[in-house]
C-alpha cells in the first residue's frame, strides 16, 4: 500500500463519527430520505465547511454486511479480508475471539432420537431461560480432550459455540441441513488442513448430543459459520494512529478490538459517547465513534426513530467539533433506508471537516448533497487514507 | 466476480434502453449539446426521479468502438473480452458467426499481374452490383480442402471472408500492405496455435487470385482482422436474466447474439420496437433495446437529425414505462458528438429509474445534470451489477 511509505511524524487528531446504516432512500410518501428529513443544523453547517462524497463500502450496487462495511471504513479491502459469521456471531455476544479460538454460529433444534432426523431447526419455543440453562449445562458437561470447549447464550435458540486449540482451521462444512426430515451431516473438513479441527468439532457434537439426550424439543444443535479471527495489519500500526473506539454495542467494540484499537468505557447513551471521547481526548490519535440507533430503526422501517436519532445526535456534534479535531468524519458503514428494513446497496453520504476542505455550496448533509461534494463517489475503502492526508499525516510521492 | 455469489430469486424486470452514441458536446454556435437542445420532456421527468450518473465504458478519455461499448453495457471487462473486427463485420452483415468460424474484413484489390505488386487497395469504383457478382463467383469457386469458405457482401469494395474448420486460431497477420507498390504478403501465424489457420487462408487467397485473374480492377483481396468470436460467459446465465434484444441494425443484433440473448423480431421504427417490447413482455427478465439512428446522425455531423431522433423517441418512452419495469436505464454505448462526426471519449450519461432511486434535484437528461447524479461518474461495465441491484437481485454481501 502506497500510504504505508508516505505516513509523516503529523500530529493531527482524526475523528470518525460513525451512523450505522446512515443512508437511505425517498420516503414513498415524502420523497425525502432520512438525513433530508432530520433537523440536523450542526451537521449542516460542518457539510458546509466539509469535504463531501458518497462511499461505495464493497462495489457498485453491492450491500454490505456490518463486518465487509466496517473494514472499508477502517481502511482495510472488504472482499480481501473476510469477517467470518461465527466471529460476528461472538462479537455479537461481547466475546472477542482469540487467535486460537474457532466459533460458529449454533441453533438449538430438535431431532428424532431414533432416526436422527432433524424435526425442528429451532427446537422449541423462544425462551431466554432455558437457552441460559442448556448453555450452562454444555459448559459444564461438554469437554473434547486437547481443546477448550465454549457455549455463549444468544438470542433465543441461538448460541455461539467456540473450540480453542493449536492448529484449527476454518475450513469446515456446515451441520444445519437446511430442511427437516433428515440427519445433521457431520462437519467435513473442506481444506486437508482443517482435518484436525473437523474430527475435534464432531467430537464436540457427539458430546452435546449426549448431554442433550434427556432436553426434549432442545436435544441437539446446529452449526454453521465456523470462523477463526481474520489476520489483519492492527490499524494503529497501519496508520500510526494511537486508536480507540468508542461503541455501545459488542458487535462493533468487537470489530474495533480486533483490528487493534482499544476499546473504551463509556455509557449507553450519545451523550456518554461524547463524554468519553472528551475524557480520552489526549490520550489518541483517532476515535472511532459508533451510534447504533440509526441502523435499529432502519431495521425496524421506523423512519421517524431514525430521523430522531440523527436530530439528537446532531445537538452533541458542537462538543465533539470544539475539540478542534484536525478532521473530524461523519459517515455510515452502509445504507439501511428504512423503506427497505435492511442494509441495502445505496452509497453511504460522508463529509470530512478539515481545515483544507473544499465545500462545493450550499451543502446540507444529505444524500443528493453529498452526491455534488468534492470527492465524488469512491471506494469506502479509501476513507483512511483520505483521512491521513487531510490531517496532514502523509507526505508527498516522487520528488 | 463476487456478484454471482450474490444473485437471489428475486423477479424485479430491467429493460435498457439503449440510444447509441448517445453523449455530445456544446454546439459551437448555441453552447447546447444535443440532449440540451432536444425537446425530452419524458426523459426529462424520468430523470427527475432517477439515480443519474456519467459512465467511462472503457476508461477515462478513452473512445469506445461499438463492440467495447456494448461489452461494457453488458457487464464484461471491455478490454478483456475482445469482439475482433472481423466478427464486428460479420455482425453488421447479417452473420452471427458460429465458434469455430474465423472471419475477416476483405477489401477487393487491384494488382499489377506480373510484379503482383498492389496498384490499387480498394479495385475500382464502388459498384454494389459488382461486389455482389464477385462475391457470389468467389463462393462458387473457391474451396479449401477440409474447411468451408464463404464471403458475404460488404458496402462497395468491402466483404467478409468466412472460415469454418476445426482449431482455427486467430492470432493471425494482416494481408493488407497499407501502402500500393509492394506485393501483398501472404497471412503468417503470431502464435504456433494458428499455423493451420495461416495455411488454410493463404489457400483460400490463392484459389481466390485464381478465380478473380480476369476481373480487372478487382483481381485480388486484402484481408484485415482476423478473429473468432469471443469465450464469453452468456449473458442470461451469468446474470440470471432471461434476456431479449430488440434492435433493428444486424451488428447489434448480432452482438446480443453473440453474449446469449434471444433476438425478437421487429419492424424497423422505435414504435415496432416499443411494440415488439410489449408483446413479448411477460416472456423475459430483461429488455436491451437499441436505437441507432442517433449515432447515425452523429457520425454525419447533422445536430438536427440527432436531437429529432432523441424528441421522436421521447414521446414513446412513457410506453414503456407504463410497462413497470423494476428498472429502466436510459443510456448510450459510447457517445457520437455530431461536432465531432465520430465516436468520442466523452463519458455517457444514464439513468436508472428505480423505486430506490435517489434523484439529485430538477434534473434534466444532459450530460450535465447527470455529473451530479448519485451515481458519480462510474465504469460502465458497473451498470448491470446496479441494475441487479436496483432490482431488488443481489443478496447482502458478508454478514
């Protein structure tokens, strides 16, 4: 990488403001997206004095998950670097996987003690509870001889499942079948590689089977995503940038703990974000700062909960811009229009605040605004590096 | 292509239309380009509601022929597929040609019969009923043992030369001296792989010069570009489209062709062609449809005829639109400038109307309007992969 040879000893603090699922499309009713609609006058304001674009996270009409969109945000090529379902899984859950550590994704499903057939993918009613008492019940009886065995309670029928040993690779097929009415196939080993790490998981599903025997419509499991931690440069090191994020959720503290960046205390709310941030001010180079609500309401189609979320945050922005960062970014790690309840394909609208900005006009900071900013669309992929230059952090190529 | 892995089951129906050499630049009298100039009130409003952009079919200032154009609008890498000249030729007679044919662009020739040197490289004035007397005296007596030779007329000293036999390779040297005084040389192999092609052309030349000895002005042929026709991946496999192309000139039919696409049958005017649309409508995924009359008038530099064109078609689009289609881009191939009377590097403006479109403020379907459409200026070959999005066709990348 280019950057990687020009990375000067500059000073400049960069601040990443982060709206998950940012964008969105035109209200069927209104015609305005989310950010058009939201009273968000500061955010307006630093547009106008901003660098503005719209980021294509992955490619051109692709939608990205949270994990490809968070590691185009941080720098890194989203296609190159895959974030497996079972790490996201663990993150989800505020568990933060070791090298060494293989995850999947597990579901609790019933099966036919004499055919073995599989009956119900989800076995059972949801119910909190018991999910607890059958994870507490696998971590006490489950043990595979040389490795580390690991239950995480989910949601509902969900778990996460972890092995932890020398040598496992993720080269594994899935156990779900995906329809009922026949057996869970046994994990395979898809690369020669992964042999031992196949034969040990197996050995896992024997184990559970039988600590499960007596748990009725909860009598065995399924397993897909096996993932180990992707081998990534940390990006304090990449960049060297003294980094700390900033979330409230584990999925996101988790993504940020894995490439590197220390993970701070902070509370629930916006506000606490903030009050973090102010409080570690001098001790980092870069924040990350992730608001989750956004993406929530998107999800849930909840287009006034996403408006109101981006006009409350928009009243702390003042505090984090009067820090006097050397840039301060405000984007998304994808679309979720809440016309659509997903992450969708749409680019994601980003304004960088420097003091070597070009403003393109009377910007608000929306989608079609952005769409006239000075750095066009490009891959969200180059945000780092934009970030480095604005914040003067990256001298000159060639003489 | 990381797009493949994403196609779903979704049924959302794309029609591109396509106006070819569509883009221009300001007259120099009025300033106005041609989509400027013209009278498009539906496009106009289309575009109001579109995500509207400008796209490089090939790269940054560089001009597309019509086959790198339309490789590029169907999604291939327009510099990795390769739709030789040749094949272009045949396609803009009539022949679509079969994958173990070899063709090439022929030029009746005149050469001094003792020296064999080249005395003229076009023999003779252009005379269509001569071309079509010699072609068909060159199809009666021309053989060569193991292989099929065919020619088909072109306009005035221009024919194309057709060779059908196993492993034939194109990598082939031009039979054209460029210059007259010199004898033309006979076709040499570049790869070892088409030493069999050499022979079998140079046989072929030899009992053409045999055939033609007595025909004057036209007593031999110069033969340019050979090619066989490209390996590409079919058009409805690789997007999951069941695809249809309705157009009235044989080289873009002929190009549907070659990529896998059912050619509908039409009358000639954009009228048959919305009709011929209409009536095979629930039959098809996905409609290209091609008007030619734009690059027409552009190519001989008449602004009016161009902008008649664009006006005259406008008032059908509503017609098709009322068809509903998830997607309907409005585009070009490549643009012609009638300033210019020639293809032009100059980027192609398109719209993609969508439900989640994002339009970008009073648009107006130029050139201009579409540089600050959301969707930036992009690479062409981009375009399918948005429409797949934009039609609700590709899953969520990553989790």
């Amino acid at each position: 990488m280019l950057f990687k040879d020009l990375l000067n000893d500059g000073t400049g603090k960069i601040v990443m403001l982060v709206f998950d699922g940012l964008g969105g499309v035109p209200h069927p009713d209104t015609g305005q997206t989310e950010l058009e609609a939201a009273t968000v006058p500061n955010l307006d304001s630093i547009a106008s004095r901003s660098a503005c674009g719209l980021m294509n996270m992955v490619d051109y009409g692709i939608t990205p998950g949270s994990g490809p969109g968070h590691m185009a945000l941080f720098g890194y090529d989203p296609t190159g670097v895959e974030v497996g379902r079972g790490v996201l899984e663990a993150l989800g859950v505020g568990h933060t996987q070791a090298d060494d550590e293989l995850s999947a994704r597990g579901n609790f499903a019933t099966m036919d003690p004499d055919s073995r057939r599989i009956t119900d993918r989800r076995g059972g009613p949801p119910n909190q509870d018991r999910n607890i008492e059958l994870v507490a019940r696998l971590n006490n009886l489950v043990t595979v001889p040389g490795y580390e065995v690991k239950f995480l309670s989910g949601k509902e029928h969900r778990f996460v499942f972890i092995l932890k040993g020398a040598d496992l690779d993720d080269s594994l097929s899935e156990t779900d079948p995906q329809v009922t009415g026949v057996p869970s196939p046994p994990v395979e080993a898809q690369d020669p590689a992964a042999a031992g790490a196949a034969d040990a998981v197996n050995r896992a599903i024997t184990a559970i089977n039988e600590a499960l025997v007596e748990f009725g419509p909860q009598n065995t499991v399924l397993l897909r995503g096996f993932a180990k931690v992707p081998d990534v440069e940390p990006f304090p090191a990449r960049y060297g940038l003294k980094s700390a994020a900033i979330a409230t959720y584990p999925m996101y503290k988790g993504i940020a703990s894995l490439v590197g960046m220390d993970v701070l205390d902070t509370g629930p709310s916006f506000p606490d974000q903030v009050a973090a941030l102010k409080a570690e001010w001098d001790r980092y180079d870069f924040f990350f700062v992730h608001v989750k609500g956004t993406d929530g309401y998107g999800h849930k189609g909840d287009f006034d909960g996403k408006v109101r979320v981006l006009s409350e945050c928009d009243r702390l922005i003042p505090e984090i811009e009067s820090q006097d960062p050397a840039v301060l970014i405000v984007t998304g790690d994808h679309s979720t229009p809440t016309a659509l309840k997903d992450h969708s394909f749409h680019p994601v609208p980003v304004l960088v605040r420097a003091d070597t900005a070009i403003p393109t006009g009377n910007q608000h900071f929306t989608e079609a605004d952005c769409a006239g900013g000075i750095l066009g669309v490009f891959p969200g992929s180059k945000l780092m590096q934009l970030a480095l230059a604005y914040a003067g952090r990256l001298k000159k190529f060639g003489a």
